[in-house]
C-alpha cells in the first residue's frame, strides 16, 4: 500500500468560540477549548461522544483525559502532542490525528487549540528574574528575549539577500486586514488599514512595524476528522486531507541563532515533502492560509513553498495580488492571525476548509485545492493541503 | 557603564556546566567558542558531542574577537520593564567566518541609530559587572571603524 495520508481522511466539522482581546475572555481555557469541540461535533453533526481521540500542539494545557471525562468519551484512543511551541505544529497535529485514523489507531479525532492569555499570561514578554542560564543566557542579557526579536534577526538577513523592500511586508498585512473587514469574527473587523496608517506605525523591531505584528487573542479552535469513507455519510461535503507533513532543516533547531541555513522560514525540506504526497504543485494552489507570527514569516513561506522567485519578491507582494477573489494568490482570506484572531494558526485551517466547502467571508471561486503553512521559523514547522472531493 | 539600561536578567553558568568555560574566560576578557578536538570543527552554542563526527572530546578554544555582522536588528518596543525608558538599541549577530561561522549574539555599541551593514567587521568589547550579584560578563561590539578600544 502506498504509504501517504493523501484522501484517506477528511475533516466533516470545524469549530470556534468568540475571538476576545487578550485577557477579556469570560471563559477559562478549559471551557473555550470545550465550547470549541463542542460547536465542531455539532458543525459535524456527531455527538460529542463519538470522538476518540485528540491532538494538539504548543504544549496546549487541556489535558485530552480530562476533555474525555468532561465530554463522557466512553473509549479515548488517541491522545497526541506535537513537539514545539507556537503555532509551528497546527498541521503537523492535523497530520498526527490523520495519521491515526489511516492506521486504525482511532475512528474520530478532535484537533484543537485553547488559549486564554487573562488566565496563563501573555506572549511577547521577556523573563523577569535576576539571572537567566542555558541558551537563553546568550541573547536575552542582551536584550533579544522576544519572538518578534528572535525572528526579525532571521527576516533582516533574508530582505538583505534578495534585495526585499518594507512595502513586501506592508502589502502582506493590508491583504490580512482587507480580508478581516468582511469577517465579522475578525478581532479587526471595522478597523480597516490603508498604506499611511501602516508606514506611520511605530516600529516593533525593524523590520516590524506594530502592523507586521500578529494579535494576542483569547479563545479556542477545533476541528472534528474522521476516515474518508466515514465523512461520505455525514453531513457536510467533505473537505479532504491531501497532505500534512512537518519538520525542519539541517540544525534548524542549533542554539544562539546557529543554524547554517539562517535566513529561512524553515519550509526548505518540508514543502516538496507535501507537495510530494498531495500531488500538487504551487500552480495548483487555490488559496493559501500562511501563518503570521510576523510577515517577514509569511514572506519567506511562500519563497520556500515556490509561489515566488527570492529575487521576485517586491513584484509579488503587492497587496492585489494576495486578495480574494481575484488576487493571483489570496492568502489569509479571514484575516488571519494579524486581522481575525492569533489562535496559534489553528484558525487559519479552519478557514483553508471553509475555503473547501465555499463558505468563507472572502469566498475564493472554485477552491479546490486549499493549503496552510504553520509556523514559519518555528522549528519543526508544519504545512498541509486541503482538497475538495473533485481533487481525489 | 552598561550598553542597556539595568535590570535584565544576569547571564550565569548553565547547571550543567555545559556553557561554563565561555562565562569563565569572558570575565577574563577572553573569548572562547567550542572546538572538536577529534575532527576540528568550531561550533556554537555549546553541545556535548560534535554534530559533524560526533565525539564528545570537545573543547573551549580562545578565538581573536573579531568577527563581522551576520545579521542585526534595532529594538524599539520594550518587552521587560528594565527597558521601559532604553529608547532603541542594537543586536547583532556575529560570525566568525574563520571558525566554520559560528555566531554569536551581543549589541552593538554606538549610536543606537546609527546605520548598520550586514558584512561589516566587529570587535569585541567586555562589559564586566564584578560588584553585580551575580558578577558577570557581557559581550559586546563595536565597528572596526571606531578608533580605540
């Protein structure tokens, strides 16, 4: 038998709660992440006890033993975890939980993410204690302490390289905010951005305005999968997985900003692994879903996924380019994590199977073939493909 | 004097030791990366066995502090509270093409808005905190261009 994930599973229900600003959910985590699977089954049409298993990433705190007892799951058969923090792992736990119901090791699983930032506390902090050791004690003495500092470094040397103008970066979060103003779930909805209000931001960390800057939201994702024969008897038209893979470069992972390859999203190695098992090529890419920790991130992954030459950049990403329904490549057609909601990208694959179904606010015409890039620079990175029933 | 304003967490030995002789020598003013000593090849940050041949006879090895900007960024948002009132300031990566390229992190010392050229050659200045507690060592740079040390 042909060893890839290619058709043999397929997402039948997606789920969300209310995006808040960070800190103003009324829920606590474990209730966001329960409202969220819940509102998948019921998208799926399924009772929540038919679910079997569960898979996550970024260390997710609701630990699936206790979600099985809280939902009254008589058999739980699958209880995963993707190594790596951020929003590196979204598709690699979709391919975890695929992985397990082509193999048998489970019937119905339940991919989420839960973050409820009030609770547990923000991102985008340094540590506060007198002395630090280990990796850490090499850059954050030294101020470099954030995500957004760790990855402008890598961005920095990628616009040198290939000669990459700040308007890139711009058109990348005007797409994300155009999209947003159609999404009444956008966190940004009503609060459009023109080019002005980008270019007199204040900067972050050069080459990040506060715009190339994802969000901090609290709230939760889910999405319900199960074998592709099982989806053809449930409700929805199915949305099939035709690839999820992740992982990273030689020495991605070597400390103090180390690895040999430096100035990449990390998508090197892992994007013909997809491409490879889902039988598509980039020219048969719909619409695209690619996370924004920064848009430097979303700028080196579409490079890396072959949608633009490294020297092409400044001619690609204009913002006409990247919007629905008439751009050559819409990308972040919710808003995504800068413009609707920063759910560690797991929102970002819902929209890919809205996309799938054409149910998204900013509807593509036609997308069959629907993918998402997860977590460009955090290693091991992950991407997958969505297709519609006529790409089997 | 300190490049950034006081109050960010102090650099110390990891329990392990695995990082220790580097602290060691750049409180002596020395700069030390790790050497294999089966296969000579340089690596940074520290590990216990070489990635290339795999052994675990690995030394620290004195390097000339010189290397050039690998890559840099200006930081302009605060992320600790130490730096609340910093204004913006500079971190470079910094190769070291004579030793397989192995980078190391630091600022850059100077105008904080100066302008800063990928490529440039970089020195390396030792800002020493005996009276802190812990007492440590931070390692910094400055531009080959800029006369004295």
């Amino acid at each position: 038998m042909e060893r890839s994930l290619r058709g043999r599973v397929a997402v039948i229900g997606v789920g969300e709660t209310t995006y808040y600003k960070h800190g103003q959910s009324p829920d606590p985590e474990f209730k966001l992440a329960l409202k969220a699977i819940l509102a998948a089954c019921e998208d799926a049409g399924i009772s929540p006890k038919q679910v079997d298993g569960f898979a996550s990433y970024s260390n997710d705190r609701s630990d699936p033993s206790r979600l099985a007892a809280a939902l009254g799951i008589d058999d739980l058969r699958f209880a995963n975890m993707q190594w790596g923090g951020g929003g590196g792992g979204g598709s690699g736990a979709i391919g975890n939980a695929a992985a397990a119901i082509a193999t048998g090791m489970a019937e119905c699983v339940v991919v989420f993410r839960a973050l409820a930032q009030g609770q547990f506390g923000r991102f985008g902090q340094g540590p506060q204690r007198n002395v630090i050791a280990g990796d850490t004690a090499h850059t954050v003495p030294y101020g470099l302490m954030s995500a957004g500092q760790t990855f402008a470094m890598k961005v920095q040397r990628f616009m040198h390289d290939h000669g990459v103008e700040q308007s890139a970066l711009r058109a990348i979060s005007l797409a994300s905010y155009h999209h947003a103003q159609n999404n009444p779930r956008a966190v940004m909805y009503g609060r459009p951005l023109t080019e002005e209000k980008y270019d007199s931001s204040r900067w972050i960390v050069e080459p990040f305005h506060l715009f190339d800057c994802c969000l901090e939201n609290d709230g939760a994702a889910a999405m319900v999968l199960v074998s592709a024969e099982r989806a053809a008897e449930v409700g929805h038209a199915p949305c099939y997985l035709l690839g999820a893979v992740s992982g990273s470069h030689h020495r991605a992972g070597a400390s103090v900003h180390n690895a040999p390859d430096y100035a990449t999203s990390a998508f090197k190695t892992v994007a013909p692994r997809l491409y490879d098992m889902a039988g598509v090529g980039p020219n048969d890419v719909d619409v695209l879903q690619s996370y924004e920790n920064f848009t430097g991130g979303v700028l080196m992954s579409i490079v890396e996924h072959g949608f633009c030459e490294p020297d092409g950049c400044n001619e690609f990403f204009v913002k006409d380019n990247l919007i629905a329904p008439e751009g050559q490549l819409p990308t972040n057609t919710s808003g995504g994590n800068l413009a609707e909601c920063y759910m560690h990208g797991l929102g970002l694959n819902i929209e890919a199977v809205r996309q799938v179904r054409g149910a998204s606010t900013n509807q593509v015409a036609d997308a069959d073939v629907s993918m998402v890039i997860s977590g460009p620079m955090v290693t091991p990175v992950s991407c997958c493909i969505f297709g519609s029933e006529a790409t089997l | 004097m300190s490049y950034l304003n006081p109050g960010l967490p102090k650099p110390v030995p990891a329990p392990d030791g695995l990082d220790a002789p580097f602290w060691a020598a750049a409180a002596e003013g020395v700069l030390k990366l790790q050497r294999c000593n089966a296969c000579g090849r340089w690596q940074w940050g520290p590990e216990w066995i070489c990635h290339h041949c795999l052994s675990d006879d690995l030394a620290f090895v004195e390097v000339e502090p010189r290397g050039r900007i690998y890559s840099y960024e200006r930081v302009w948002h605060p992320v600790h509270p130490a730096l609340k009132d910093q204004g913006p300031y500079l971190i470079v990566l910094v190769e070291f093409p004579d030793h397989d390229n192995a980078r190391i992190v630091g600022n850059l010392l100077g105008d904080p808005e100066q302008e800063v050229t990928i490529g440039a050659p970089v020195r390396a200045v030792f800002e020493h905190h005996p009276d802190d507690e812990p007492a440590h060592t931070l390692v910094h740079w400055e531009m080959e261009s800029v006369r004295g040390a």
